[in-house]
C-alpha cells in the first residue's frame, strides 16, 4: 500500500503596509473589550487572502509559484480605502468580523482573483469555494454564531493605504492557531 504524499495547506493574499496593520490593530484593540468572547485576529495574521488551498501535494504548491510568478508581474500595486465594519453572515448569526474594502479597490481585487482562478484552472487547481469572492480583512471570529449589534461596534475613520506584494503561505494549525510561513512572495511590478 502506498503512502499519501504529504499535503500543505496553505493560502495566496496581498499584504498590508505597516500603517494598514497599525489602523487594523488600533480597531481590534477598541471593539475587543466590547466582545472578549471572540477570538480576534493578530497582526501576523491581517492581509487580504486571495485563495485559499486546504490540501496540496508539493508539486501542486510548486503550480502555485509558478503561477504566482508569471502573473505577479502583471499585478501593480493599487491604492485602496479601508473603512467600514461588517459581519458574515448576519448581524443576528455573526461569526466573523471584518473591515471592507473601497467599491473600486474591491473590484480591482475581484478582476486580479478572476486572472488567477482562470491559471489555476488551466493548471488543474481547481477552487473548491462555493462562495463567492468577497475582498476583505478578517479581524475577528466567533466559535459559535451570536447575534452583534451594529451599534456596539466602535468605527473609525477610513484609512488609504496600498497594496505592493503578493504572497504565498503555509498554513500550520496548532493548539494556539494557526502559523503562517511565507513560501513565496512577489513584489508587484511598477507601472
């Protein structure tokens, strides 16, 4: 009987600028004595996933680099607003807490995933997402859904930053979280 070859999970996203953690910190810091149930996110864990892979063999992790590398020189850094809060899925069976992102920024974000879905495809890595792709930075998250009121939740002023790399990581869960260890990273070209 033959051994399964070892599987990495792991996910492709944009990083954020120092300043773009700092404001993300600064909300997280604010809203979590108003919700110490949830269990909210770390500064090593803010960025914007693009995809998200639960199970690749070595050489499909090497597609992925391959891809990241024949496309990352069409991706320029862009500018975005970081601004309001909002939950998945509801408001009544909240688990997870997010910050959005700008109509345009967004949309930006979706054309860049659409590019990259399509080589994945054509290099037989298939998404098994069945949602659709909402740009985002997770803050925080609850084990069980429970209603969040709107109101309890202290905002702040948007903030404009940009995003300059793309990156791909290894997931590692452990009994404290999940650890993250970049595998591959590129800078977005210049125009």
């Amino acid at each position: 009987m033959n051994a399964c070859p070892e599987t990495i999970r792991c996910f492709v996203a944009f990083d954020l600028l120092p300043e773009a953690k700092r404001y993300l910190l600064q909300i997280i810091e604010n809203n979590q004595r108003f919700h110490p149930e949830a269990k909210w996110i770390s500064e090593h864990q803010l960025h914007i996933t693009i995809r998200f892979f639960a199970s690749l063999t070595p050489s499909q992790v090497n597609r992925v680099v391959r891809i990241l590398e024949d496309c990352h020189r069409g991706y320029h850094p862009f500018d975005l607003k970081l601004g309001s809060l909002g939950v998945f899925s509801s408001w009544k069976r909240a688990r997870v807490l997010w910050i959005g992102i700008d109509p345009a920024a967004a949309q930006h974000i979706k054309n860049i995933v659409l590019h990259f879905e399509n080589q994945c495809a054509q290099n037989d890595l298939r998404n098994e997402e069945e949602r659709d792709f909402s740009p985002h930075i997770t803050l925080a998250r609850w084990r069980t859904p429970l209603p969040v009121c709107p109101e309890s939740l202290i905002p702040s002023e948007p903030l404009e930053t940009s995003i300059q790399e793309i990156n791909l990581y290894r997931s590692l869960l452990t009994p404290g979280g999940a650890v993250y260890d970049q595998l591959a990273g590129f800078s977005l070209t210049q125009i």
